[in-house]
C-alpha cells in the first residue's frame, strides 16, 4: 500500500517562483491553522511533495540534468536547447524550475519548524515531524550546493514579514553544509528507525545516516577538498554496515521490480520518493517509467517515451556474466503498438538502447495509464553506502594498497551482481549424419533455466547457442553450482558431445591492488551499480573528471557512433567548465540584487 499520507496543497499556496515572495496567498492564515496532530502531519506531508515534483525526483534529475554524464544521452535529434544538452542561460525556464521548487521545499519546512511547538501533541510525535522537516529542508539544500554552489539560506517562512529581504547574498557552499550535516544529524536523533516505519518512503534513521554519508563525500571532494570529511564518510556508512537490518537484495533485478510494485524492500531500499499512476492518496502521479524506459505505446505493456539512451561506454564497462548490464541497459526494443513482443538487439547494436532499469512491464497497479506509473524513485540504495565506505576507506588508509575491508566491500556488490547460470556451451564432437538440429539438454549442476540449441552444418554440430532473454542477456540459467551434463539427441545422427561453462559468483570478486587501481575501479564500478539514479554527473565533478569525461564521449561518438546518432555528441560538445554549476535565474537576480551572476553566464 502507497497511500500512506495526504497532500494538503492549498495550505502552501504562497510560495511562489521567487522564493523570497512577500505576499501569502492562503486562504487559510497560518498562525490559525496548526491547532492539531493531524493539521501538522498534513504540513510536513507537504514538504514530502516536493519531492515528487517535476523537476525533482518526478522526471527531472533523472531526465533533464543529473543524468546528462557519460551513462546516457537525450534520445532526440530535435533537443537542441535546455540542460539535458548544456545549452542553457539564467532565462531558461528548466533552471528556473528546479530553483523554485527546490525553494518551495526548504519554505514548506520552514513553517512546519516554526509551527511544530504550537499544536498539543504527543511529544514522540512532535520530535518525529520535527526531524523530518530538518531532514528534508537540509537535503533541499543539499541538492541546491550541488547545483549552484554558493546559494542564499532562509531558515523561516515565507508568512515571516519580519525576516523577509531581498537582498540576501548567496552563502559560502561550505557554511550551506555546515548547516545541512548539523540539521540531518540533529533529526537522526528524533526520526523513527526503519524497521519500526516499516517502508522506505518517509524520513528514517537509515535514510539520514547514508545521506549524511552522500553529503560528507561530496563535501570531501571537489571543489571544496576538504578531505577530513572522508571520516565522516566512513562513520555514517559504517552505522550502516554495521546494522543488520541492511543487506543486499540477493537479486538486483527484483530490487527495481519491487518499485514497479509498490514492494518496500528496507533491507537495500533505503529512502524512496513514492508515486502513484491512479493519484492514490494524493500521491504525485510517476513518470519513472514512462519518461526514463524502454520505449513502447502498448496499453497492456504500459507507454514510455524512453527520452534517455545509453552510452556504449556504459555497456563496454559490464564485464560478461555481471547481470546488471542487461537490466540496466535494454537489450531489446517494443517493434508496434500492437504487440506486446519484443525484438532483441544484434550485439553490434549498442547505440539506441533505452534504459531497463524501470520495465513498465513490471507494474502490478491496473489499469495501467498511458503515461503515469507507480514506480518509486530511490533517493539511496544501500548498495551505494558500501561504494560510499570502500571509497572513503580507500583515500583515508596509510599505505600504497586499497584496504582490504573497502575490497570486501566492493566484492559485495559486485557477487550479488553476478551470474551462476551455464557461461557457454563449447561442442568437443560435431558427430555426423545430423539432418536436422538435435535437442539440447541440461541436466544437474544443481541449476534450473537453461536453454540452448544446436546448430549443423553438413550434417555435423557446429556450436550450441543459447536464446536470448530479456533480463539476463540471454536464457543461461541460474543456480549452478558445478557443471552441468550436456546431451543432444535426435536429429538423425549421432556422436555429437558438448561440455559446458558456468559462471561462478566469485567470477565477479576483485582481490588486492593499488589505491590508485582501486579509485578506478570504485568510479567505473558506481557507474554499473547506480547508473541513471541521478549521481553521475555529481560524481564527475567531485572527482574533478566532469570536463574531460565528457569531451571523451564526444570523441567517441564522433569516431565510432552511427550517422543518425551523430547528434548524440551535442550536450558533450556543447559542455564548458561553467557548466559545473547552473546559473542563478534571471527572476531571483531581478528581485534579490545582492545575489551576484555565477562567472560564464
């Protein structure tokens, strides 16, 4: 069940695209409403629907500006202006957007905070919403320094005459993580932890312990490099680790079926923005899915646009047998609206694949709309709070080798990722007088799923092969813990034998190397685990790597990408070093005049 709360809009009507708007537009005046428990909890479910607006968690960080890195590409030949291709000025209205809704959340905060003491109430309960507005105002911010940097903080609400300026100067990034670490660290002392919530879609203690992670990484990297934070780093993620609430999903794919199925996994699923396709309880309507996936116009399917396709350098960066890459990377397309089956991709055929993370196919809520989903985003994933900790570990540790704890770490993720089904079947004795292809079978190995079929050729087996399959590549099996028996029979000869391959989840382990060996490793291997969840691009940027990544990726399209995907290299030709950072939108500089243009815009 999703409808746990409901949205009270018209409570919050006065904010407005200035974020400093002096004139409240409530039917309601504050100062009368917040009486009850259940008044305060309608406030705070306002600031969680922030969360699920357009520019944040609904479509934009994973459509428009955080996935623009060198994971995927924006599917469309006419995209031409805007963020998802760098070609963007304080008037764009994307940017604006994103700003104001970004301060509508910190605002919708703000009153819950100056309101929390005024209702009667019980006081777990008002300690509880206390810490989930901290929470939330603080990770608002925290998206805010990760685009702009240095941006204005406001602490009381709008209705607030007596604190209301406009010139109010933009805020040293380092003091904006000041305040958002001290806010996140004072809620975790007053949210609920996660087991007794019980689902992922509301602030937690796991959800504030591995965004305090997130924040102290990135305050670690660039450009501030202040690199005593990696200690935070490793302390926050650690309370994690340590936790045994929090394990890996055995199965990577089902972690992202779960969130087509309103399925709470608090095990790896640490904190998700929830959505709706029916508007069930108010709940924003999704588009993850249908906006981010694989593209197709058939109602039993579900409609997606699929606006991102990927990179061949995210496909080349799978090793075979890591079972991520062909459910993150579709290895299929829908042909017709009219058919419900698919067409699978020749292995040449990377440019203009679409992203299978999030498979409309999967969702249970009917009927199914011809845009809107029920797929929840995940803000964080444990699986990235151990990339979190072995990163940290790895640039805190003496020595010249990566420690062996961050190594663990690493190794599980990479061994959930890997497959145990049959790697290849090699034939040993063509046989002969084979008229037609005999019957493969795949017996013991103590597996299940296997396919395969034979081929001849002058009435000799000439290869076994096996189907392709929508999930893991192709129909290889799962579970096999020794080597299966291979027998082919009928087709008119005989003599034929074949002996196979399996892979083994300790194909995927990493043993020791360099720190420096090590750093690559955690950079490429983010990319597999989180691809399209919105981190990339900030990635790049705290590895100080942001620019020469992506002019790598325009010479790889420009040398190697087919004539109608040449106009995939516009967002990475278009790309400068101003683009670290948004600009400042032209109505805040029009209204606030000590807010001062970010140099290049």
């Amino acid at each position: 069940m999703k409808a746990k709360y409901n949205v009270v809009f018209f409570l919050f009507l006065f904010t407005s695209c200035n974020f400093l708007e002096i004139e409240p537009k409530t039917f309601v005046p504050l100062e009368n409403f917040y009486e009850t428990e259940e008044q305060m909890e309608q406030a705070i479910t306002a600031v969680y629907d922030v969360l699920g607006k357009s520019h944040l968690y609904r479509y934009g960080q994973v459509v428009l500006f955080a996935t623009e890195a060198d994971e995927g590409f924006y599917a469309s030949s006419g995209q031409v202006n805007g963020p998802s291709v760098y070609n963007i000025n304080p008037s764009t209205a994307d940017v604006k957007t994103l700003w104001s809704q970004l301060y509508e959340g910190i605002d919708r905060a703000n009153v819950v905070l100056k309101y929390i003491d005024k209702p009667k109430m019980n006081d777990e309960k008002r300690a509880k919403i206390k810490g989930e507005a901290l929470f939330l105002r603080a990770y608002f911010y925290f998206m805010l320094v990760q685009y702009w940097q240095d941006v204005p903080v406001k602490l009381t609400p709008s209705d607030d005459f007596g604190e209301l300026a406009f010139d109010r100067p933009a805020t040293p990034m380092k003091d904006v993580y000041t305040l958002i670490t001290t806010d996140m660290e004072e809620s975790e002392k007053m949210v609920p932890g996660i087991t007794e919530l019980g689902y992922s879609g509301r602030v937690n203690k796991s959800a504030v312990r591995a965004i305090l992670a997130r924040v102290y990484l990135h305050w670690a990297g660039y450009p501030l490099k202040n690199t005593e934070k990696y200690e935070d780093v490793i302390y926050w993620s650690k309370m994690l680790i340590d936790d045994p609430v929090h394990v890996l999903n055995p199965s990577y794919s089902d972690v992202f079926k779960n969130m087509a199925q309103d399925q709470y996994d608090i095990a790896e699923s640490i904190f998700e923005v929830e959505f709706s396709s029916h508007g069930a309880g108010n709940i924003e309507l999704g588009l993850i899915g249908s906006y981010i996936g694989i593209t197709n116009n058939n109602p039993t399917i579900g409609a997606a646009y699929g606006f991102i396709a990927t990179q061949p350098r995210l496909y080349k960066l799978y090793d075979e047998g890591d079972l991520r890459r062909d459910r993150v990377i579709a290895n299929f397309s829908y042909p017709s609206a009219a058919s419900t089956a698919v067409t699978f991709h020749s292995a040449s055929t990377i440019y203009g694949r679409k992203v299978g993370k999030w498979r409309r196919s999967e969702e249970t809520s009917l009927p199914k709309l011809a845009q809107f989903t029920p797929t929840n985003f995940p803000i964080i994933r444990y699986s990235d709070v151990l990339l979190m900790y072995a990163e940290a570990l790895n640039n805190t540790q003496p020595g010249a080798d990566a420690p062996q704890d961050a190594i663990d770490a690493v190794n599980e993720v990479r061994m959930r990722a890997w497959a145990t089904g049959v790697k290849n079947i090699q034939v040993v004795n063509g046989g002969s007088g084979y008229t037609s292809a005999p019957v493969v079978t795949i017996s013991g190995g103590g597996g299940v799923g296997a396919v395969a079929t034979a081929v001849v050729a002058n009435g000799i087996v000439t290869s076994i092969s096996f189907p392709q399959d929508e999930l893991t590549g192709y129909k290889m099996g799962t579970g096999y813990a020794s080597i299966p028996i291979v027998t082919l029979s009928g087709g008119g000869g005989s003599g034929a034998k074949a002996i196979a391959q399996i892979h083994k989840k300790e194909d995927g382990k990493i043993g020791a190397m360099s720190k420096e060996k090590f750093k690559e490793l955690i950079m490429a291997e983010r990319s597999r685990e989180l691809c399209f969840e919105g981190l990339r691009k900030f990635d790049l940027i705290r590895w100080n790597i942001f620019i020469e990544t992506l002019k790598d990726v325009k010479a790889e399209i420009d040398a190697f990408a087919p004539a109608n995907y040449k106009y995939a290299s516009l967002a990475f030709t278009n790309v400068e070093e101003k683009h670290r950072r948004l600009p400042y939108p032209a109505a805040e500089l029009a209204l606030n005049k000590a807010l001062k243009q970010i140099t290049g815009y």
